[in-house]
C-alpha cells in the first residue's frame, strides 16, 4: 500500500473518536498531505459509497476506482470504467464521472452506474477482500 494512502487511512480511522467539526477538520488536513490525484480518487471514492447507500439502499462500505483498469484524470475530473464497492460482504462493478472542485478536497458532481456482481473466486486476482 502507498504510504501516502496509508497515512489517509489512519487519519481517518483516528477521527471517528472525536466530534463531527473537528473530524471534517482532520479529514481535509489528511486529504490535503495527499498528491492531488490521489485526493480526487479519494474523495471521489467516498462520494461514490455514500451515493450508492443513500440512493440504492446497498450500504457501501467500500469503493476502489482502480480494480479492472486505472482512473483516467483530466483535469479536476476523475472517470472511472473499471471500479468496484463492497455492499454487505460483496462485491460490484462500477463506473463513475466524477467532478471535484479545483483544490480535489470536495466533489461537485457524480454519475455512476452499478454492474454485476463480482464472483468472490475473482477477489484475490483484482485486489478484492471480504
């Protein structure tokens, strides 16, 4: 795992302990230690999960932009053709537009389209887990 990516984890595992105003605070200050396309992916990535939850029902308790095919970045857009979210121990495919505000710390649109699910027999050949 990249260092930098590990370091956006274990900052945001460490804001669930204190209040909301200062997690929102912590979670931009580890974003902003992020290189920019590596804050857009994230950022996006989240975005994706709390879009499927709220709008499908699925909780989406993961979400990786880069399982079948690397993101393609243009700009503060991220397109993703080959992602993939976990919903309740399982995996899906999906692809997603997604458009961040100029500094990647926030996104200001998404489209996304969910795909079939992924046989878990496929997990360890595309980086999945249970």
């Amino acid at each position: 795992m990249r260092r930098p990516l590990r370091s956006f984890l274990l900052a945001t595992l460490l804001t669930l302990s204190v209040p909301a105003h200062a997690q929102d605070q912590r979670f931009l200050d580890s974003l902003r230690k992020l290189e920019p396309e590596t804050r857009l992916e994230q950022v996006c990535d989240y975005a994706a999960m709390s879009s499927i939850s709220r709008d499908t029902g699925r909780p989406a308790d993961r979400a990786k932009s880069d399982v079948t095919s690397r993101p393609a970045h243009s700009g503060n857009t991220l397109t993703v053709k080959g992602g993939a979210f976990r919903s309740k121990g399982q995996w899906f495919a999906l692809a997603f537009t997604c458009k961040g505000t100029p500094d990647h710390l926030h996104v200001a649109s998404l489209q996304y389209k969910i795909g079939e699910a992924i046989p878990a027999a496929k997990w360890p050949s595309l980086g999945l887990w249970r």
